[in-house]
C-alpha cells in the first residue's frame, strides 16, 4: 500500500511521457473555435497552455478574457481588463 504523498507522485508520473512531457492532447482545433484572438500572425492561436503563458510574462490576460471589440484594441493589460469589468 502506497503512502497518500507516493500515490499523487505516482500518478503524475501517469502523466508523463517518455520525455518528461505532459501526455495530454491538445486540442488545438477545438480551442480555436472559441479563439476570438484576430491577431493572425501569432503562432500560439489556439495553443492555449502557449498563449496564458506568454501574456503572463507580459503581465497580460489573453484575448479570450475580453470581448471582441476590447480585443481588437490589442491592448492586453490586466488594467484594461480591470477597467472593463468594474
Ligand atoms: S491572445 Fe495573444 S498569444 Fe493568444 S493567440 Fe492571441 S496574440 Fe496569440
């Protein structure tokens, strides 16, 4: 019987693949679906995981928290988003 912490390890380790990488599927064309990004040289456009990470860097929101004429704007900024959600 696996302790409770050995157990979480092991399943995550479930998860992984031979190199180390997460083994979940993306769904990149069902992502892009629900992608209102009109950005279109971006290579990141319906690689979710890609896209929250680099507006992160950015201390930025992606294009989906905004609605489509804030997101025409390109204008990112967790201010703008504040700003419009008051
Ligand atoms: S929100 Fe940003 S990272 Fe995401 S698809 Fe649009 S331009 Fe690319």
């Amino acid at each position: 019987m696996l302790s409770p912490g050995a157990q979480r390890q092991k399943k995550a380790s479930n998860t992984d693949n031979k190199k180390g990488k997460n083994n979940m599927e993306c769904n990149k064309e069902r992502n892009l679906k629900n992608c209102n990004c009109t950005y279109e040289p971006c290579p990141r456009k319906g690689i979710c995981c890609d896209c929250i990470t680099y507006h992160k860097k950015l201390g930025e929101l992606p294009a989906c928290f905004f609605d489509d004429s804030a997101e025409k704007t390109y204008d990112r900024s967790i201010g703008h988003f504040v700003r419009l959600n008051r």
